[in-house]
C-alpha cells in the first residue's frame, strides 16, 4: 500500500498506523488488515496484491526462493513500514506505482512490464529485510519435511495423491502435515496439488495440440467435467477460451 494523497489510517493486525504522503507497508499474506477513513481531508491510496504465482510457479524455482521466501515465509514479519527515508524505500514505491500504471491503463505487455516491476522491488526488499532470527531445529525439520513433498507433487502429479499418500511419505500425522503446507505455502496440500495441475495443465495447453481431455488425464484429473469446472474457477476461462487467448497468433 502506498500512501499517495493525504495521510491513511490503518490496522494491521492489532497495530494502529499510519501511513503519511509518500510512505508505504508491504503487509505480509494472511495478515489481517483494513484501512480506516482518514479523519482530516481526503486522502488517496494504491494498493496491490500480490499472488506469490506471479513471480515464481513453483516454491521450488530459484524465483521463489530468492525474491518469495525471504518476506513471505518471515513469520516474525507481518508487515514492514516504509517511511521514505531511505534510499531503497523511495524505490520500491516507484516500482509499485509503475506495476500499478502498466496494469491499471493496461499498456501494450502490461503483464510483463508489471512482473518486471514487481520482480524488481522483491529484490531491493530482500537485499534490506532486517536479519531473521536464527531458524529452530523445528522450522529446519519442516522445510526438509517441505522439500520432499514438493518435490514429490511435482513428479507425481499427474498420479493419484492424497492427504495419506503425503502422510506415509514424510511420516507424519494428518495435523502435522496440514500445519505444514499452511505455514510454508498458505493452503492445504489438495489445493497446492489442484493449483499445481491447473498450472500444468494451462502450459500444456498453450505449447501443445493436445486436446482438453489429453491434458486433463494427463495432469491428473480425471474427470473431465471436474477438470474444466476447477480450470474456469481457477482462471476464470474455459480451457479451449484460455487457449485461443493465449496462444501467439
């Protein structure tokens, strides 16, 4: 969020802030938040979301490792105040605003130019992240636990995984390996798998001439009604839709 007119008025969490003209936060996932009426005058905001998936696809990518992991998986930093008197503040703002430009007039690429811009801030944002405490033996376990897992989905996706199959794999309990998933990836393990098919699937569909029923079974659903009726949900296309729109001419 970045405060461009006026001063806003926010909660994070149970903090009370408060961002003065030119100032931003970057408010980490699943932080509670809201921006409250400004008490004097009118003031203007610009706030982004960010999905983790536009930059990287994958927690294993070096995307994701080098400009997600190190503010997304910080659970000692639920938010991170910019107030504009340094150097790489002013920065990130400005990179902000040009993802903000190129998506909100929808100039010719936008995607990319927004990407790039957005791609760029993480960097300066992870080159000044203050330093992390150092990880407990319990947070080492759960990324080794992580990094298996993940592996395994991307190799096995197209097979049929459970909750169990998880389970057995890492030798843990069902409590276990939902906490698991829900403090490195932010979701359940049937919906990062769900997630990553529809990502499979979506590439297949613009690299290949295979059909929708092809690359349904191929990634692991299937039941073909089921597979379209996730994909639409997901990307808000059918598949021959995100196809034609995707494809180069």
């Amino acid at each position: 969020m970045l405060a461009v007119k006026g001063t806003i008025q926010l909660r994070v969490g149970t903090e009370d802030l408060s961002l003065p003209p030119g100032a931003s936060i970057l408010i980490n996932a699943g932080v509670l938040h809201a921006v409250e009426r400004a008490p004097q005058g009118p003031s203007v905001l610009r706030s982004l979301v960010v999905h983790p998936d536009l930059i990287a696809d994958s927690p294993q990518s070096c995307y994701w490792q080098e400009l997600i992991l190190p503010f997304y998986g910080r659970h000692d930093l639920p938010f991170l105040l910019m107030d504009g008197s340094k150097t790489w503040h002013t920065a990130i703002a400005q990179l902000m605003m040009h993802a903000w430009d190129a998506i909100t007039q929808e100039s010719e690429a936008y995607a990319i130019e927004a990407r790039y811009a957005l791609s760029k801030a993480l960097h300066i944002l992870c080159q000044n992240l203050p330093s992390a405490p150092s990880p407990a033996p319990r947070d080492a376990q759960l990324l080794e636990r992580m990094k298996l897992l993940l592996q395994y989905i991307e190799q096995h996706y197209a097979e049929t995984i459970s909750n169990q199959t998880l389970m057995n794999l890492s030798a843990c309990s069902e409590s276990v390996l939902l906490r698991s998933f829900k403090k490195t990836v932010g979701t359940s393990p049937m919906n990062y798998l769900k997630n990553y098919r529809i990502q499979r699937a979506s590439s297949l569909l613009v690299s290949t001439d295979m059909t929708s029923s092809e690359i349904a079974i191929a990634t692991g659903f299937h039941d073909i009604s089921y597979f379209t009726k996730i994909f639409h949900r997901t990307t808000g296309m059918a598949p021959q839709h995100f196809r034609s729109a995707n494809r180069k001419k």
